[in-house]
C-alpha cells in the first residue's frame, strides 16, 4: 500500500512512492530538497511527479503548487514567506503581493 | 515587471476569449465519454506535455504551473553545484561563483540554434539518460519547447533588461541568494557523466562534438533542459490537482459519505442523479475507497465501457495498469489485479452460464437502468433471485430521475440516494399548434410554427446572447422538412446556421453538430429523439419540442417491424425539456397543449415490451430458467410475445418439442449474435464459404453504409451501379465491400471512393472489425480451425513501407490529439455553412486509414475478395443457401399481376402477411426486371415474368428471401436476395406435406410445388431426405466435435469431413438440377380443403388391422414407426415430412390412389438393400437409412479404404506430359522411365 501525502495549506492529498532526495525510479535526476514523489501515473516511460515537501521554516508539509509554497533555493510555504517577506528579493516580495491581492 | 504586463495582455485576454467559447466543464466532458461520442476525450484534453502551453510557463508568471518568467542571461549552475546536500549553504557560494563566471565568459548568445547541434548534443545529454528517451514524445516536446523557450529569451533581451542593478545586498538569514535568478527556483537537478566530463573538459572522451558548442552553450543548454524538467514536473502535478478539484467539484461529491454508508449498510441500493452529477465516473472510485474489490460495472453500450474504463482508470492514477479494466464482446484488458470492471450487461448474462453465483464479483453496479434496455430488464430479474443465493453480494442501480420508485419498490424498497444535477432554471412555454393553421398537405409537415419560433427568438434575444436552438421532431423526412424551410430563413437574416441530426448521418456529418457557431449567429439543430439522451450537445439554450417520436415497435404476428409516430412519454418531454438548462438558465417551447402533456403516457414503454424475445428466451434457457413465463420480470412482456419466441426458436431447430436446446440451439446460445446471424455463421463455417458469409454477416449486423444520400443524389447512383448484384442487396454489399477492401489494396484513398458512391467508410471499417470477431468467435468454439497466419515475409521496400507508414501514422495521431482538443468553427456561408477546416475530417480517415494497413495483411484480405468475386453461380447458389439456412421462413412469393404493375408496386407475399412492397432502397427496386428470371429451355417461347410463369412448369422459379420486414407508411421488404424456389423450400420447411406420388408438396402449409413428372419427384423428395439427414447428421458431428473434445486438440471427425463432401456434392447437384415444376400460394381459404385429416383413411396401409401391417413390414424388412399424423391424416415419415396427406385434386385423384398401393422393386441407395415396398414404405426406409449416415455403412467403408491406400499411391506419382503420345499421365518415376522405354523400342 502506498503512503499519503497531504499538503497542509490546501488540503491535496495523493499517495506517494518515495521521500528524500534520490527517487529510484529515475537514476539521473536528483532532487534539491527531501521531496515527496510519485511515480509518474501519466506516462508509460516512467518518470516522477514531485508533489511537494517540508517548509524549512515551520516543517510543515507543504505541495508545491503556487498557492501553497514557493521554492528558491528551499522549500517556504507561503505563510512563512509573507511572515518574513524582507528576507527575500523584489521578484519574489512582487509575486507574493500580487496574490495577496487576489 | 509592470512594464511587461502590457505586452501580455493582449494575447492574454484573446486566450481568455478563445476559451471562454469553447469551455465545457470536465464533467460534461466526461459526461461526453461515457455517452459513447467516439472522440478519446480524457487524452486530448489532458495532453501528457503540452507545449502550447509552455508560452505561459514564460509569460504568465500567475498561472499554477508557470512562476518563472524566463531565466537571466548568463545565469547558470553546474551540475556539481547543484548537487551537493548542503544546499544551503552552498547556495550562496554558487551565488559568488555565478558572478564569476559571468566575468570570465561572454554573455550568452540567445541567438544560437541548439536545434543545427542535435546530433552532438543527443551525444552528450540523451545518451544514457532515463528522463528523455531519444524519439520519446516527451524528446520530441523537449525541443518543442526549447525553441519556444528561446524565442522568449530573444524578446526578453530586446528590452533593456538590467534595470536593477545587482547590489551586493547583505545576506538573508536563511542565506537566500539575494540577486534574483529563476535558477534558484528549480528544485530538481540532473545527473550525467556525460555532462559532467564535458563541462570539466570541453570534450567527450568517446564521441566527436561541434566545435560550436562551447561549454557556455552546453551549460545554456543545460539549464533549458532543467527549466523543461521543471515544467513539465510543474504541469503534472496541476494534472493531478486538478482531477482532485474536478472530482470534489461534482454534484455527488456531497454524498460520497451518504452512498458508501448505505450500500455498507444495505444489499440492494438505487443511486439517483441526473447527467452530469457523476455517478458513473466516482460511484466506482467510492467503493473502491471504502474497500471493495471485484466490482463489476455494466453499462448498456459497449463505448461507454471502454470509456469510462478509460476515464476512471486516469481518475484513480491507474491509465497504465489494469486496476481499472472493461470488457466487451471481443476485447478485454482485465487481469488478476483488476479490481473495477466496466463490462456489457449482456456480458455480465453471459458469464453467468458459466458462474452462475457471479462469485467472481462482490459488488454490481447497474448503470442507466432508467434506459431500460432489454438486457437491463433481465438483469436485474437474474440478480432479483441471485440475491437470495448471495447474502454477501451488493447492488448498486444507477438511473437517472426517472421512475426511481418502479426499481426501489422491485427489490424490496432499497434505499434511494438522490442526487441533484446541475440544471439551470427553464422557462417553458405551450405554443400548441392550432387544428386550422396546419398545412392541407397533411402528409408532409408544416414547417411555419418552428420558423415563427425562431423569429421570436430573433426579436426578443440580442444576437450578443449566445445559445443555440435545438428542434425535437419524430423522424427523417420531418427533420428534412424543416430544415429546408428553416434554412431559407437563415439565409435572409444570417443569424443562423441550420443543421439536421440523426442516425443515418454519416459520423463526419454527426460531428459538425459539436462546431461552433461565429458569433451573433446560432447553431439550430433539428433533431431526432437521438440529442434526448445519446448525444450531448453545450450551449443549447433553447429546446423546440413536437412531442413526438417515431418508434420501431414489433408485429409479432408477422414479423414485422413497425416505423411509427407517436407522442412522448412526459418523462422524455422533461429530458427534452432539461436539455436547455446544461450550461446556463433556457426556454422550452412546447408545441403541444399542456393537456396533451397531462394525457401523456407516464414513462417511454420498455424495450422488452417492444421487441422480439427470441435471443432472450434462448439464453434463459441455456441459463437454465426453463420458462420464460415464469420469469420475474421488472415489467413483463406480453405472454404472446413469449409464446412467438418459443415457437420461432422451435422452427429455428434451435429448441426441441420440450422447449430444451438442440445442439444447434446450445451453439447459437454461445454466439452473442442474433439467431438469424448465428445460424448463417454456423452453416458458413461448415460448408467452407465462411469469408462471404462473414461479409454479409457482418454487413448486416451493421448499420448500412449506403447514406440516406446515396440513394437520391444521382452522381452517386451512378457511381455505385457496378457494385448493385443482380442476386440482391446481400450481394450488392458483399461487393461494396470487396469493392472497398480492392481499392485500399491497389493503394487508392478510399475517402473519396466511399463519398463519391455515397457510401459511409465507417461502416466498412466496422465490418472488418466485426468479421474478426466473428471469425474469432467461431475458432473458439471450434468451428474454425486456427489458421496460424504465416509469418508474412516483406522486401526491404515493403519494410520501409510499413515503416514509413507506422512513422506517418504516429504523426497523424499527434496531429488529431492536437486538433481534437480545438472545436472547429463554423462559417455562415451563402447558402449553407462550413466548416471553416475541412482538413481535420481528412486527418481523421488518414489515421484510420494507416490503422488498418498496418494491422490487416491487405494483399491477403484481396486475395478473399478476389476469390469471392469470381463466384461461379454455383457458390452463388451455395452461398445462397447458407444465408437462407439463417433467413428461412423469410421468403417472399411474387403475386400473380406484377407483370401488369408498375416497378414500384411489385407485390410479395409472405406467409403471414400479403401484398409487400420492395423497399426503394434495395436492388430490386430499381432494377425489378431482374426478378424475370431467363426462359427455361425446355419451356414455353415468348417473354415470362416470374408471375406469368404462374400455372406454367419450369425449373428457375425465384422466391425473395429477405432479412426484415418494415412497415413505414407501407410495408416493405428489407435486404432482399432472389433464391431458387423449390430447393430454398424443400429443404429448410419445417413440414413437407406431399401427395400419394409426391408430386404435390406444400411446404410449411402455404406453398405448393407440384412436379411434372413423377420420377422428378421421386428423385427431388429422395434427395430433399438424403440432404436433410447428411446436414442433420453433419451439424450434429460437427457440434459434437467442438462441445467434447474443448480440452483435448480439436479435430474435425473424419466422418464428418466426408460427409462434408457428400453434402457439397448433393446440394450442389440438387441446386443445378432442372426439375420441371409449378409454384403458387395456397390461399388461407383454401387450408380447410387441403388436409386429408385424420379421420379419413386415405391409404391403404391403414385399412389393414396393425396385425396385417405387422406381418407386411416383416416381409418387406422395414419398420414403420410412422403414424398417422393427428391433423393432417396420412403418414407422418419423421419430423417434417408427412406423407399422403393431402386432398388430391380431382385430375391426380384415381392415378394418385393407384400408384399409392402399388408396391415396387426397390433398392436404397445408401444400404444398397434391395425390396418390394409401396411409396410409404419407401420413403420410411430411406429417411430411417440416411439418418443412419452419420457412420459409414461396412461398403462405404471399404471404398473410402480403398481411396485413402489410392491417394497414398498418388503421392509418389506426378503429373508427366509425353510430347509423343501428346498424353498428360500420372506416373511415379520409375513408370515414367518405363513409359520413356515404350517409345524407344
Ligand atoms: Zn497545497
Ligand atoms: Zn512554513
């Protein structure tokens, strides 16, 4: 039986086949940060669907859609992205304001 | 980047625009799948990769999927770099080092075409690589995008980018890189020796590289590749959210908690909801979740299995493994790890012959029960007694809004969860159409109320206001009608685009109905019954209804099938009414008064009470429910209709006098085909004519391919004339055909051909697929042999061929995936509209097209065509037997005055019903010359019609044999075939009544033959009892065959093989045989006068005490089990001929009783005994005799002996031509040399 994953922010849930950095299923790729994978269900040539990970602020699990963390250089959810927006550049400071807007 | 934001919003909004007309949601998309519309949805809208979404990936830094927005020039990170674990950490250093680097190397050059290097980078990046397989599609999507992406970074480096200049900012406390760069926000990296080396070293150690490709360009290409690796990871996983999203956004979303509970809870449970809430999509993903296993879903098309299969498997993550499976007729993907199982209704009865408790499943969801098909009906009976057997089994019926409380109440008040659809409020409207204002022409009907409706339409609706008009009437020439008539108002206001719908469209001229419209015009769809249910279609807003539906309903007494007009049913005017309010608030405007509707009939008459039950009752019993009549039917049919299946089942041979299967019978209850269809199939495969019998077969399992088109546009009568048969319509479509199959082997494109001939190629294609599975179906049963194709040996030419075309193939579908995904839009054009791309119809066909080359030996398939169009008559004559084996009792007799009519009043009769029509769109019809057949030789001189042959002997008279009768506004014969008269009768009646001589015989009590001389009679009536006892005798060998020895290897008996021959060789002799004789119809009023009956001793055998027959059967060594039949008197031989029955006419009458009594040497043919014996006798011994063939008598054994050790010999010998004696001889060698020496000397 395959483990949960369940973002926190959003509530997505999906089973996943691996967390770390070095998913099995596909040898010359590598992840930047532990991340929850799951075999590619799309595709009958294998590959990976990377779901999501841990904020490295607060540890919660987060999955890696827009609404929910960003990623630059590590995993922040987006909560702890607006707690700490000076700690990250315009681009980013931009792109979160926007949504706030939304 | 505000500045930018100008920029995008232009493509931005069209895309929003774009979208906006085309946007379905994904449940009606889905709702479109399961509807059986034969597009593959799920693939097309939810691409694997799709790259033309990638400008948004740049562009729309807001979409889910696309935060980038293009990567700094110059800006890179090497794979060491990126590799590392303390990522943190270092980060930051690679910040400092990128800087670096930036200073040692020139800015990228956006320019340079990765695209010319692709060989030397396919060397350095794809060698080894288990991401992108070389020719993979994700490959071909990489450079796809890679333009795509480089086209950005040019436009980008048009404007001035650097305008914040890169401070050196101090550090954040989580060490982020201060300077922005998109690279920081990939979070996967990729591994390559290969890279790796060349990065190091600027060279691979094994491969040559373009000097061009610098390391700066190998890492600009690198970080490409990762921005692809990102996206198409980011756009997967939205892929996967968004089938959460779509599945929670569903109407039954609500009570996944409320069904689960209750089907825990109770065994049988009704799930109620209209289209579009769900239910057949989640209801099986529900119970899988709850933990159920082994859950079979019948649904009553087979195109819904496949594509709900489809669907729920790319629903649950499950596309490429086989936890979700379907099973059809002839195609299956389950395996042991199927848990959810999509299958035919009829499949699921099928399977219960073999499992009766259907332990194989633990849970059975009945969907669209509402539809109420006839297999529906009997399942749910089946499962209403399987219950009780199977207290662990749960139920689940799954309908529509439709008389819920009928099913719930059938299986003891089982709960009911009703879910809500999503319909928008309907405003309706009585327009009833006044008595006075209807047109005087009453045949043809009045268009004005439907244009007067869109008129108001016109005036009270701005054109800005989108939604279209679909109009429900009852049938063809209705749709015509308005159509016509609506289109002359299109072309004055250009605000509409009229288009008919019905099922004999072709599939390209169904399709258009989905295009869109151009804006400020409406689509006006006039419909039949078929867009209330089977076909979807959006952005309907308001609905027309007459509140008629033409209907096939079922005369039993004659067979027939009836086209006729009748009112709704108020559930069908609510679907009609609910087709207006799918995608927003409409109007329904019913041409009725609301006391019409009131009067209506509640709910449509189920399908069991409207159609012949004789498939039914067949599997009943082979299902081991003995009576039909004591079924617990949902609502039963009438008991006659039972009692008209038994009877038909009887005359088939299918059931014995005990209502118990015949071996025939257990065969045609294996073979999911129609009786009729089955029996032809069985009779193929055992004289060795199957291919042509599985053309026509299947050529009439389908639809036919001649559109309503073909048979008024004259271009294409023209066309088609040499493929018309002057045997008949069978014939014709065999040749059509073949025709077809010809010209695809010769290479032509058969689009084309078929339009030209207005044929529809579909059906051909389908008829291909069909024949393979009948072929399939019989070999499984073993009336086949498994022909194992030989391994086809191609040319390297014909290699590149295949392979060219398998390339070509492959693209054509990419292309379609593309385009299906786009709805095309309509032209308002002068007269008509458009298409506005006529090429995506090309496309389509290409690929159906390449499908069937590439999985069909064409030249083979030729081959067959070829050998049936050189039929001699003889096959012909054969070929007509077989489909008549399946077709008899329906035949036709010409009536006496054609001669005096006019082509299109030809009249038939049959037994039951007189005075047929031909219908217009047979051969006949068209050419009724051909049904004058060609002067007898030996007859009379002077022109003859099959009529004028009336009261005249000859031995070409003709009967129609016919696959159905039809009843529109009159009655006609479908599909018809001319066969030999006396031959087609005598041999497939069920009862043979024959005078003292045998001279007159009336077959099955409505046709009487009568022979001009009496030893053709003797010969005809010994070879009628010779062949029916061979056929009998052979079909039970044969049969025999395949029932026993399923485990052991399948071999045809070689008693059986040799009565094969005898057969072929007999029927072959009785077809060509030129017997003198005169055909007519027994009127009904003569029937009373035809019969001896049983009170009046008619023979002289009866007047001797049984004492006196006893002692007389001794002598003449034969046992007379005959008996006087009870009605008819005389003596009854076996079970279909009775003898000396009937009345002789006064002129036969004192010859008759003479030849009767008078007792004759005879010597049997088959036993070879010779004995004096009167014509009773006679025929009790020969008939006794023949049945007895099916083991060789100790004579013919000693000839086949001596044969097989003859052909044994043969073998050494060969075919040797002597040029001196100009002699071909057979000699093995050394008689050759022999014979050589006779000349020398
Ligand atoms: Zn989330
Ligand atoms: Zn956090």
């Amino acid at each position: 039986m395959s483990k949960e994953f369940i973002c926190s922010s959003c509530n997505f849930k999906t089973q996943y086949h691996y967390f770390g950095k070095k998913p099995p299923f596909v040898k010359s790729l590598v992840m930047m940060e532990d991340a929850y994978i799951m075999k590619d269900p799309f595709s009958s040539e294998g590959g990976i669907i990377p779901l999501g990970s841990h904020c490295t602020i607060c540890g919660k699990s987060v999955c890696l859609s827009l609404e929910c963390s960003i990623f630059y250089t590590k995993r922040f959810c987006v909560h702890c992205v607006k707690e700490n927006i000076s700690e990250f550049p315009l681009e980013i400071q931009t792109e979160v304001m926007k949504k706030k807007n939304k | 980047m505000p500045k930018e934001k100008k920029r995008q919003r232009s493509p931005e909004s069209s895309y929003r625009h774009h979208k906006h007309k085309k946007r379905r949601s994904s449940d009606e998309r889905r709702q479109d799948d399961c509807r059986g519309r034969k597009h593959d949805n799920h693939k097309s809208n939810e691409p694997r990769v799709n790259i033309s979404e990638s400008k948004e990936y740049f562009e729309h830094p807001r979409a889910d999927y696309s935060e980038k927005s293009g990567c700094k020039d110059g800006a890179r990170i090497s794979v060491e770099e990126r590799n590392g674990s303390k990522v943190a950490a270092e980060a930051d250093n690679s910040d400092k080092r990128m800087y670096n680097e930036e200073e040692e190397e020139s800015e990228v050059d956006v320019n340079f075409d990765f695209t010319k290097y692709k060989q030397s980078l396919n060397r350095i990046f794809f060698r080894e690589s288990d991401l992108l397989k070389r020719g993979s599609d994700n490959y071909n999507d990489f450079w796809t995008f890679l333009v795509k992406y480089q086209d950005f970074q040019r436009k980008r480096a048009g404007r001035k980018e650097s305008t914040h200049t890169k401070l050196k900012l101090p550090e954040s406390k989580f060490g982020l890189p201060r300077n922005y760069d998109t690279c920081y926000r990939l979070n996967t990296s990729v591994i390559s020796k290969d890279v790796e080396i060349f990065l190091k070293k600027g060279r691979l150690i094994d491969a040559e590289v373009d000097k061009e490709l610098t390391r700066a360009r190998v890492r600009q290409f690198q970080n490409i590749f990762l921005h692809y690796i990102d996206f198409a990871h980011k756009q997967k996983f939205a892929k996967l959210k968004k089938i959460r999203q779509d599945q929670e956004n569903l109407p039954i979303f609500q009570y996944k908690s409320i069904i689960v509970e209750k089907i825990k809870e109770h065994q049988v449970v009704v799930v109620a909801g209209d289209t579009g809430c769900g239910k057949s999509t989640q209801v099986p993903q529900y119970l899988l979740q709850a933990g159920f296993e082994n859950i079979a879903c019948t649904q009553p098309r087979r195109i819904a299995c496949i594509s709900l299969s489809k669907r729920v498997g790319y629903e649950t993550l499950n596309e490429y493994g086989s936890e979700v499976a379907y099973q059809v007729r002839f195609e299956r993907t389950r395996t042991k790890s199927t848990k959810i199982l999509f299958l035919t209704e009829g499949l699921l009865l099928r399977q219960m012959t073999s499992d009766p408790l259907l332990t194989m499943y633990n849970v059975i969801v009945i969907d669209e029960v509402h539809e109420r098909h006839i297999h529906t009906d009997f399942l749910l009976g089946v499962l209403k007694c399987l219950l009780h057997h199977r207290k662990d089994l749960k139920v689940v019926l799954m309908s529509a809004t439709i008389n819920i409380n009928l099913f719930s109440h059938y299986f003891d008040d089982a709960p009911v969860v009703k879910v809500p659809g999503r319909l928008y409020p309907i405003q309706l409207e009585y327009c009833p159409i006044k008595r006075g204002e209807q047109n005087s022409r009453s045949d043809r009907l009045d268009p004005s109320p439907y244009l007067q409706i869109m008129q108001k339409i016109n005036h009270k609706y701005p054109p800005s206001e989108r939604g279209d008009l679909l109009i429900f009437l009852s049938g063809m020439s209705e749709i015509m009608a308005v159509v016509e008539a609506a289109r002359m108002l299109a072309q004055k206001t250009k605000q509409w685009i009229v288009m008919p719908l019905h099922g004999a469209l072709s599939v390209e001229e169904q399709d258009k109905i989905f295009d869109i419209a151009p804006e400020g015009v409406r689509k006006c769809i006039v419909s039949t019954n078929i867009a209330e249910t089977s076909v979807t279609i959006d952005g309907v807003r308001f609905i027309v209804d007459s509140g008629k539906v033409k209907e096939m309903s079922f005369d039993p007494k004659y067979k027939m099938q009836r086209l006729q007009e009748f009112w709704i049913s108020r559930a069908s005017g609510e679907q009609r009414k609910g087709r207006a309010g799918r995608t927003g608030p409409g109007v329904c405007y019913r041409l009725y008064d609301e006391s019409d509707y009131e009067a209506f009939q509640e709910y449509t008459t189920p399908e069991i009470q409207r159609v012949p039950l004789d498939s039914l009752v067949l599997q009943m019993i082979a299902m081991g429910l003995p009576d039909a009549r004591k079924f617990p039917f949902l609502e039963p049919p009438s008991l006659q209709s039972i009692e008209n299946s038994i009877t038909f089942l009887k005359d088939q041979g299918a059931l014995t006098g005990q209502e118990t299967l015949t071996p025939i019978g257990e065969m045609l209850s294996r073979l999911p085909v129609d009786v009729v269809i089955g029996k032809m199939l069985i009779m193929g495969s055992i004289f060795h004519m199957i291919d042509p019998v599985l053309s026509i077969a299947a050529a009439m399992s389908v639809q036919s391919p001649f559109t309503s088109r073909a048979h008024t546009d004259h271009d294409a009568v023209a066309a088609r004339k040499p493929l018309e048969s002057e045997h008949g319509d069978p014939f014709t479509l065999l040749n059509a055909f073949d025709e077809w199959i010809k010209v695809k082997a010769d290479g032509h494109g058969t689009r084309k051909w078929c339009k030209r001939r207005g044929l529809e190629e579909q059906r051909f294609y389908e008829m291909v697929k069909l024949k393979k599975q009948f072929k399939e179906l019989l070999q499984d049963h073993g009336l086949l042999d498994k022909i194992v194709e030989d391994q086809q040996y191609l040319t390297s030419e014909e290699r590149r061929q295949k392979h060219g075309e398998r390339k070509k193939l492959g693209e054509l579908r990419k292309e379609k995936a593309k385009e299906s995904r786009k709805r095309k839009f309509l032209k308002l054009e002068e007269d008509d509209y458009e298409v506005s791309d006529g090429e995506a119809d090309d496309q389509e066909s290409d690929v159906k097209d390449l499908e069937f080359r590439l999985s069909h030996n064409l030249n083979k398939l030729q081959e067959t065509a070829n050998k049936s169009r050189n039929f001699t008559l003889r096959d012909i004559n054969l070929l007509k037997i077989i489909l008549c084996s399946g077709l008899y009792p329906h035949v036709a007799i010409a009536d006496d005055c054609n001669s005096y009519k006019r082509d299109s009043e030809q009249a038939f009769h049959t037994k039951s019903k007189p005075f047929l029509l031909l219908h217009p769109t047979g051969v006949f019809a068209s050419h009724p010359e051909l049904l004058q057949p060609t002067e007898d030789f030996n007859s009379m001189s002077g022109p003859s019609a099959t009529s004028e042959l009336k009261g005249r002997s000859s031995s070409k008279h003709e009967l129609l044999a016919y696959v159905s009768l039809l009843e529109t506004n009159k009655p006609y014969l479908m599909n018809t075939m001319r066969v030999p008269a006396m031959q087609t009768v005598t041999l497939f009646s069920n009862y043979l009544d024959t005078s003292g001589n045998c001279t007159r015989i009336v077959c099955d009590g409505w046709l009487e033959i009568q022979f001009v001389q009496e030893e053709s009679a003797e010969h005809v009536i010994s070879s009628v009892i010779q062949l029916r006892a061979t056929w009998q005798n052979l079909i039970r060998l044969r049969l025999q065959d395949t029932f026993q020895t399923s485990e052991k290897e399948k071999k045809i008996n070689p008693r059986a093989l040799k009565l094969e021959n005898v057969l072929a060789k007999k029927l072959t002799e009785f077809l060509s045989s030129d017997v003198q004789y005169t055909i007519r119809r027994i009127l009904a009023a003569e029937i009373q006068h035809l019969y001896i009956g049983p009170d009046r001793k008619a023979d002289n055998m009866d007047n001797k005490t049984d004492d006196e027959q006893e002692k007389e059967v001794h002598i003449s060594k034969i046992t007379v089990r005959g008996k006087p039949h009870p009605v008819k008197g005389g003596i009854q031989i076996n079970e279909y001929l009775t003898h000396n029955c009937l009345l002789d006419d006064s002129t036969a009458s004192v010859w008759g009783e003479y030849t009767v009594c008078m007792q004759r040497h005879w010597t049997c043919p088959r036993c070879k005994t010779s004995m004096i014996v009167s014509y009773a006798e006679r025929l009790q011994h020969e008939s006794d005799c023949q049945a007895q063939n099916i083991t060789a008598t100790k004579e013919e054994e000693t000839v086949e002996r001596q044969e097989e050790l003859h052909t044994q010999l043969n073998q050494f010998r060969k075919s040797y031509h002597c040029d001196i004696c100009d002699k071909t001889l057979t000699l093995t060698t050394t008689e050759i040399l022999k014979h050589k020496k006779t000349h020398i000397t």
